[in-house]
C-alpha cells in the first residue's frame, strides 16, 4: 500500500489498548468489545463476535454521490452478546438481528446496536443494516477516506475505507468471503474483488455483482465506479484475469497497459518463490483520477496514474502483487506488524531484478544500506514504527534491508523455507512479527534475536558486521546504483506520499 488516509492515535489511546486487548469469554453475557485491541489503533473492529460473510447490496448516483445500501452480516457470536459493534460512518435508517428491529446508536465510526433478545455464543446470527448517504461529505476525526470522481467514486484506502460503504468489523484478524452488488446508472462501470458474476440491465440501470470465496479483511474490499474498459482474459493458473483501464488516462494509457498486462508474468514468478497463489482471480484497475497510491486489494491492486507517467513500471505490479500473499492471504494481527507486509513487498521487487538482469538484490542492499539518509530514515525501527509512522520509508525499505541481511545470515534456502512455510501455515489468517521471528529461529536452526533486534526494533544504522548480514561491499566508497533503482524509485516515490 501507498498511502494512508488515516486517523492520527494519542498517546492516551494507544495506552487504552491494553483494556480493550481483553475480549469477554465465551459464555459470560454482556455487550462487545468497541474495538479489537490493536495497539495503534485501539477503536478499529470490535469484540464478541466473528463474521463469515457480507452481502453488500448498493445503489449508487454518480451526479450526487449518492450510496443507499443494504448489508447483510452473517456472523457467529463468541460470548453472549447483550450488544455489539459494527464499525460504519454513514447514516443508518435501521437495523435488524436475525429479523428483529433492533435499537442503535451511532457516534463517529462506531454503530452500536442492542438487539431485542441476548444472542447466544456460537449461534449463527444475521445483521441487516439499511442505509442511505452521501460518503465522501462524512468525516470522521477530519478525514473521509471515500473519494468522489468526476464519473464515479473509488473506495480505496488503508487501513480505513469500509466504514464509508458497507457496516462491519473492520479489523484484519475478522476475514470474511463477499458478495457485492452495485446498481448504476447504464454506462457506468463497476469493478470489485474477485470474479464478476453476473451484470444485468434494467430499467436505464445496469447492476454490477462481484463474489470474492476467499477470506478477505475489510480494507482489502473495495470499489471503483466510472467510465472503465474492462477486459476478462485467462492469466496465470488458469484463473479470470480483469483488467479495467478509466477512461481519460491519456498518454499515461500505454505505459499502464504495459505494465498492469505483465500481473499473471509477476504471479508466475512470485509464485515459484512464495508458493502457491493463495487467491481465484487476479487483475488490476488503474482511474483516471482521484488515487494518488497504490492499494494491494485482494485479487485487483489498484494503481495511480503517477506510476507510468514515466513510462512502463513493472515494480509496482511486483509490489502489489507480493502483497496478494504478504498482507491479503496473511494478514498483520494488529497495524504494529505492517513491516510483515510491506518489507516483504518492497524485497519481491529486488527479487524480481535480480530474476530480470537489472540488479541482484546484494547490489540493490549495497545501494540502500548506503545512501539512506542517516537523521530520518534509520530512526525509525520497522518492528515497532509507532501509529504514525507505519507507512514510513523504513518500513518498506529498511524492511527490505533486513530480509536481504537475514538471506546473507541464514542463507537463500532458508529463508526460501522460512517464507513458504509462513504463507502456508498462516493462509487466510494473520501473523504477528514475533510469530515470523520464532517461525525463522525454528526452521533455521539459528538463534537470531539479536539479529532482529538490531535492524527491527533498535533505531539507527545497523553496524557493518556479518552477524547483521552486511557484507564488505555495502560500505566501500562509490557504490554504484544498479540499473532497477531508476524504477523502484521512481515506485517508491508515490508509495511514501502519505500527506
């Protein structure tokens, strides 16, 4: 991911966390937790219950931006619940469980709801919430991630977005499967997850459905709504590949079409290092306007217009495709664990230089671990970045780095190993950084803390020693820049404007 358009944490809420961490057990009655216990974020998803699937049900006015909807939750308590959360900014009209009217308030992003009679733990349970709003004039803590077009809107954002189109509980450790359904106006485009299965017209109205099957975190779901070309081919394994290109993309068109047109060539490649691609479609959306990042949303990473305006830019389909196993099929346990997604995104796009003659990954480690700045960029520790930080340039590339200095320590089919068994054993699920580092001393053999550390959690330029993986030719004078930093730059670029 590229940008955060996100809600800034106290200090006096991070330490809130520590009481919201402790979810009700199963069998005491009571309402649910507000929150999921995230550390960074403490106020993000909620307690008491799991959800398996969304029918999101949407009309949507393009000249007004306009969003009425319909959303059914199936979800399964797990305590007795007197009450519960849904995360959700716009305004509801009603609410009912498992068929009931039920009561609810709503403040900020935070809807909770009293159903008529206390829901059992383990009992399946339906949520249908109706609403009807204009999102991108809702703000909550001054920001609104849901961005209006001249044609259309997108919902694209991290680690905040759902709450703009569709009620739930909006935390990575709470997956679930989708279906998305979008009325519109006749020639106006609608793209989402997974594949498309049915489109329909009536009435000077065409609706839009789009079914993911497989675990999905609420921020990875999402929606672009416009004047696209659309394109459904056969990519890697076999599987739908869609592509959907805005209108007015200009002379920007080719190099993105050159580009995004390589995904299923990336999968292919990145399967044959990570395992397995862990998903049923692929593709990718490029708007017009309006996007100003790149987002990994699961099966369709969407990308800005700025990434080809110098030309054909392969990097970032790397990137965001690595993040189809690192942060969609494996997702981070809370936001501290974002280096589990992006360092390992940011290290695909050295691989796949080094697989392409543009630069082997030691030279592109010699490059960085030079010239990074010493005052700003090693301050920052990726393991621990903080609430503020954790879309920082250390995360990405210092992350990087450490993957690259944990090769030179454990050796290339180690960590080849190490990164297999991790995408297996955590598919569909999440994983935390001390999960990955017992996960790497196990199949290892070796002791590493001291490794980890020193270039995760210790701020500052990590010491040239072959205990931290730095070899001789990282620190000699005029080390010269390999052919692929032009074009991972030219990435990182836009993957670092957070402001």
């Amino acid at each position: 991911m590229f940008k955060r358009t996100g809600l800034r944490v106290t200090a006096a809420a991070c330490c809130a966390a520590a009481f919201l961490a402790t979810p009700a057990s199963a069998g005491t009655g009571g309402p649910g937790a507000p929150g999921a216990g995230d550390p960074y974020f403490p106020e993000y998803g909620n307690g008491g219950y799991d959800v398996s699937h969304y029918d999101v049900r949407l009309r949507y006015e393009p000249r007004d931006d306009r969003l009425a909807g319909t959303t059914t939750i199936v979800a399964k308590p797990t305590q007795n619940l007197t009450a519960f959360n849904l995360d959700f900014a716009l305004p509801v009209k009603s609410i009912r469980v498992n068929g009931s009217p039920s009561t609810f308030q709503q403040q900020g992003t935070e809807l909770t709801v009293t159903p008529p009679a206390e829901l059992p733990a383990g009992a399946e349970a339906t949520f249908v919430v109706d609403y009807d709003g204009v999102p991108s004039s809702v703000e909550v803590g001054g920001i609104s991630p849901w961005t209006r077009t001249s044609d259309g809107a997108l919902a694209i954002g991290q680690p905040e977005i759902s709450a703009w189109w569709f009620p739930g509980n909006d935390h990575p450790r709470d997956k679930a499967t989708f279906d998305i359904a979008v009325d519109v106006p006749d020639g106006t485009e609608v793209l989402s997850n997974g594949v498309n299965t049915d489109t329909s017209a009536l009435a000077g109205r065409t609706t839009w459905k789009w079914r993911t099957t497989k675990p999905t975190a609420t921020y990875l779901a999402f929606l672009g709504i416009g004047q696209y070309a659309i394109n459904t081919k056969t990519g890697a394994f076999e599987q739908p590949f869609v592509t959907a290109y805005a209108d007015g993309l200009g002379e920007v068109e080719g190099a993105a079409k050159a580009s995004v047109e390589r995904t299923p060539e990336v999968l292919d490649f990145l399967a044959g290092l990570f395992g397995e691609y862990p998903f049923e479609a692929q593709g990718g959306v490029v708007p017009a306007e309006g996007l100003n990042f790149a987002l990994e949303n699961q099966t369709r990473p969407t990308y800005s217009p700025k990434f080809f305006q110098d030309g054909a830019n392969t990097s970032v389909v790397v990137h965001e495709n690595a993040h189809q196993w690192f942060g969609d099929s494996v997702s981070v346990d809370t936001w501290r664990d974002i280096w589990l997604n992006e360092g390992f995104a940011s290290y695909a796009e050295w691989l796949w230089s080094e697989q392409q003659g543009t630069g082997t990954a030691q030279e592109l480690f010699d490059h960085y671990y030079s010239t990074a700045p010493e005052n700003s960029f090693w301050q920052v520790a990726p393991g621990e970045p903080g609430p503020d930080n954790i879309f920082s340039d250390a995360v990405y590339d210092r992350g990087a780095l450490t993957l690259h200095a944990l090769r030179n320590v454990i050796g290339e089919q180690a960590l080849l190993d190490v990164v297999r068994t991790w995408v297996e054993d955590k598919r569909y699920s999440t994983g935390t950084v001390e999960d990955f580092i017992t996960l790497t001393e196990q199949r290892s053999g070796e002791q590493l803390d001291e490794f980890f550390q020193v270039w995760l959690f210790t701020p500052g330029k990590p010491a040239a020693t072959p205990e931290n993986g730095i070899p001789a030719s990282a620190t000699r004078a005029g080390v010269i820049a390999p052919e692929a930093v032009a074009e991972i730059d030219a990435t990182h670029r836009h993957v670092h404007d957070h402001h």
